[in-house]
C-alpha cells in the first residue's frame, strides 16, 4: 500500500547485518522494494499507533465523572474547534 506517488522527504535508516537480512527476504517474498516494504510497514504501524489513542479506560468513578461532563450543555471552544479543523496526523 504506496500512499504518496511522488516522494519529497528522504529517511536514513541504520540497521544490523541481522535487520537487514531479515527485512531484505520480507521484502523480496512480498514482491517489493525494500524501501517500499519498509514504507508500507512503518506507515501501518506508525498510523494505528495514532488511532490508538482514542482508546482510554476509566474506572466507575472516573466514568461518571465523564458522563457527566458529556451531558452538560455544549459550550463554545475554540481551541477545540482549532483542532477538529486540522487534518489527522496520518494524513499529512
């Protein structure tokens, strides 16, 4: 999965002999580049990592107190607005 067709932005990587050995038979059994088997790997990663963060665990207290911020009436926010307006991280 190439995301970008045209690359601008170059990345420098230093591995082990081991890495390299590993990552080079990984690429060539998934019939691609390394830089491109690397690319797509990392994004992957790198873009759950993002989504990741919109799990979070409350305990019972901690729940309530949530809900009850949930159900109080809509205030204006700016900053919030601001941030609801950028594109996602992964995005860019």
């Amino acid at each position: 999965m190439t995301i970008l067709t045209s690359r601008s932005s170059r990345l420098g990587l230093r591995t082990t002999p081991q890495q390299d050995i590993v990552l080079r038979r990984a690429a060539k059994l998934a019939n691609k580049s390394l830089t491109d088997f690397i690319l797509d790997s990392a994004y992957q990663v790198a873009e759950q990592t993002l989504l990741d963060q919109r799990l979070f665990l409350l305990d019972g207290e901690q729940a309530e107190a949530f809900i009850e911020l949930l159900d109080r009436p809509a205030k204006d926010n700016p900053g919030l607005q601001d941030l609801l307006g950028r594109p996602a991280p992964w995005s860019n």
